[in-house]
C-alpha cells in the first residue's frame, strides 16, 4: 500500500492537476490514517469540486479519527445535503453520539433503519442515547432488537443487565451477565456486577467467586478490592 501512496506522490509531483490521482491518493491516505495529509487533499478536492458528497464524508471521516467531532458533525450534513445515503446517517449519528446531541443522533440512526431495517449497531447506539436521555424502556427495547439482530453483542447484552440491575430485576440482571461471559469469558465488569448481585443477597461465598474472578481480569479493579473488604468485615462481624 506505501508503494501505491508513493507512485501516485509521485504522479502528482509532476502533474499537480491530475484530478484522478490525487482522488485516489486521498481515498489511500484516509484508509491509511495519514490524517493531516488527507485533510489537506480533500480541501484541495472541494475547492473544484464542491458538489461531490463522498469528499465531504471523507473529510468528515478523517475529522472524526482526529477527535474534532464539530466539523466531522459539518462535513457529514453537508455529504447529506448533497446526497443522503445510509453511511453518510450512520457517521453523523456517531459524532452526534461524542457530541451529546442525544435527540438529533436518534434522527440520524432512524434514518439508516428507514432503509435497513437490519441494521443491529444502529439499535445499538439507540439504546445509548435512549439511556441518556433516561428513557429507560426505549433503551431496553433498543438494546433486545441489537441482540435479536446480532446475538453477539456483548455490549447490548451488558447495558441490559445493568437496566436490569438497577431496576432491582436482578434474575434478569443474572442471565445477561451470564450471556456476556459466555460471549467474552474476561469481561472483568459482568463478574463485578454478579458479585455486587450475590453480595446484595447475603451470598458472600459466590461474591468473593465473582471478585476473584474480577481482579483475575482486570488486577487494578478497585471497586473489587473494596468489595472484597467489605465483605471481610461483614465475615467477622457474623
């Protein structure tokens, strides 16, 4: 791939005007993370062929990988304006997401699901911006049809366990938990999550099970060692 980078550097350097080279060129830097370069390329692009939507999400795209999320959110609306396309939703739902623009990444996410309904990640990222918004049955009803679409989403399978947990529905909390760990047997918060279950129900032998298991995954796990304790206290105390 450098080689291929280095050809069309090479092309450029004795015909700047070669439209098609520099494209390509672009499109490699972009796929290969040459960020500051690809910014400069597409700017280039733009100023002679303003009307080219795939530019305007390139330029996002590289934008996003460089954590400027503002003008990521202008370079995908504007890929939009010029022509809506599935891909063109998803990207700005995503920066939308790091933005906190919780209601406009939901428009952004439905968009794709007018058009895929199939789309599991975008049921995904509903559930989250369901979640903060705190409308917590949405975001339950988002996270069940990510797993009913991709049945290994461990993620889904989490954020429902966690609802679960805090609604006090703890056999539900349980099973999903369980689900993540067959899925990812060293998801070290799932078995920190069945041990703040186990220890909440007196069950002190299967918390210190799960706490171990914890600390085995993740050894800087703090919350662990300070459960540990907690129930070392509540041992001596019986």
């Amino acid at each position: 791939m450098s080689n291929d980078i280095e050809t069309l550097q090479a092309i450029l350097k004795e015909d700047p005007s070669n439209f098609q080279a520099r494209r390509e060129l672009t499109f490699m830097l972009v796929n290969n993370g040459y960020n500051e370069e690809a910014e400069n390329n597409l700017k280039y692009l733009i100023k002679y062929f303003p009307e080219d939507a795939e530019l305007y999400y390139n330029l996002g795209i590289v934008y996003e990988k460089l954590k400027d999320f503002v003008k990521a959110k202008t370079s995908y609306e504007k890929a939009i304006e010029l022509s809506p396309q599935e891909d063109f939703y998803y990207n700005l739902g995503d920066v939308l997401v790091e933005l906190k623009e919780w209601n406009n990444a939901i428009a952004s996410f439905k968009k794709v699901l007018e058009t895929d309904s199939s789309d599991g990640n975008c049921y995904f990222n509903l559930g989250i911006c369901y979640l903060n918004l705190e409308e917590k049955n949405l975001a339950t009803d988002a996270f069940l049809k990510a797993i009913e679409l991709n049945p290994k989403d461990i993620y889904a399978y989490f954020y429902l366990a966690n609802i679960y947990q805090q609604d006090g529905l703890t056999n539900f909390a349980v099973e999903y938990y369980n689900k993540v760990l067959e899925i990812s047997p060293d998801y070290s918060w799932a078995y920190y999550n069945l041990a703040a279950i186990a220890f909440q129900n007196q069950n002190m032998e299967e918390a210190k099970n799960y706490l171990y298991k914890t600390i085995e995954h993740n050894p800087f796990d703090i919350e662990a060692f300070k459960l540990l304790v907690k129930i070392s206290i509540k041992e001596g105390e019986t």
